[in-house]
C-alpha cells in the first residue's frame, strides 16, 4: 500500500528556480491562490522571489478594476496572495516601456505604468501584448527554498509562447505533462482525493 501511496509525492525534479522558469503545485497544496497554480519566477536572487500565477484568470477587464483605465480587452489574473490591492503586468514590449526588467525571451515585467496607459489609449499596444495581475507570489530570503524541500513545487523552463497566452485552471494539467512522465499520476488525480 505504501508504493501506491508514493506515486502521488512530489518528490523534486532538482531544477533550480531561477528568473523566468515557473513554479508547477504539488497537486494537494492547499489555498485558493496556490492550489494547482503554476507561477511565473519574475525575479530570484538570495533576498527572495516574486512571481505571478499564470492559470487563474479573473473575469474582469483592467479598466473594469480601474476606474479611468483605457478600455482595453487584456486578461487579468490572480497574481498571489501578497499586495492584492495594486496591479502588476508582464509584456512583450520591451524597451519601448521604460523601466521594464526582462525575464525570459520577449516578455519582461512592469515599466512605466502612465507610459503603458498611453500607448494603450493611443492604440499601439494589442490584448496579446500585456497580461495583468492583481497582487503578486512573494518569497523571504530562504522560503521557497524551504518550500522546495518540502516538495510544494516542481520547477521548470517554460517558453514565452506559453507565458503570454490564455491560461485557465485546467492548464495546471499542460504544465505537468511538460515535467516528464514520473508526474502521469498527477494528471487525472482529483484535487479532492475524497471525490474519488
């Protein structure tokens, strides 16, 4: 029985985390921001991490949650538990955003939100662009590491590609699939073994 039990352990697949991989849940981490989420690493160094979950769109649009904000058909998600009340992006366009930090390939995080604004009035920018998040996955110096251990998290490389288009919850399922094999278990497994 306890073979049986073991398939379902995380177990690492010892990739680091670093700037521009993702975070893939274990699939019984517990919580609304985390269940079966899969983050964005924007930043990574010894004093933490930061991150935004890519697969839990709200059905809201920016201006919708901005009041004065151009209108504009981008997605928003569920960024993380931390700052819930601010807006955060990532985008496609580089340096023409001042300010913007690059992660990975084409997509780089925040720059100068007014500039942003701008160029969406003046119709520059398209929804596929830019994604918004509300708050943001945050990590103290030593925590993810912690986490880690405790097998809360694969982590993996992931494309731009896949970064910037629509995510759901249900692409949690891509993410793992993408880690190899060992995860198969995960695929089908009810996020309430009691459902079972």
């Amino acid at each position: 029985m306890k073979d049986k039990l073991d398939i379902f352990r995380i177990q690492t697949n010892n990739v680091a985390p670093e700037k521009g991989r993702v975070l893939i849940a274990e699939p019984f981490l517990p919580g609304n921001y985390f269940n079966r989420s899969v983050i964005l690493l924007v930043a990574y160094s010894e004093k933490g991490a930061v991150g935004f979950i890519l697969n839990k769109k709200v059905d809201l649009a920016i201006h919708d949650i901005m009041p004065g904000f151009p209108d504009f058909e981008g997605d928003v998600y569920l960024g993380g538990p931390v700052a819930t009340d601010s807006i955060y992006f990532i985008h496609k366009l580089g340096k023409k955003l001042p300010g913007s930090i690059h992660v990975l390939g084409n997509v780089w995080w925040g720059g100068d939100f007014e500039v942003l604004k701008q160029q969406i009035a003046a119709g520059q920018i398209n929804t596929s662009d830019v994604r918004f998040f509300v708050g943001y996955s945050g990590w103290d110096s030593g925590q993810l590491e912690r986490e880690l251990k405790e097998d809360s998290w694969l982590v993996n490389d992931v494309d731009e590609e896949t970064v910037m288009r629509e995510l759901q919850g249900d692409s949690w399922v891509e993410f793992v699939k993408k880690v190899g094999q060992r995860y198969t278990m995960w695929e089908n497994f009810p996020e309430n073994p009691a459902m079972n």
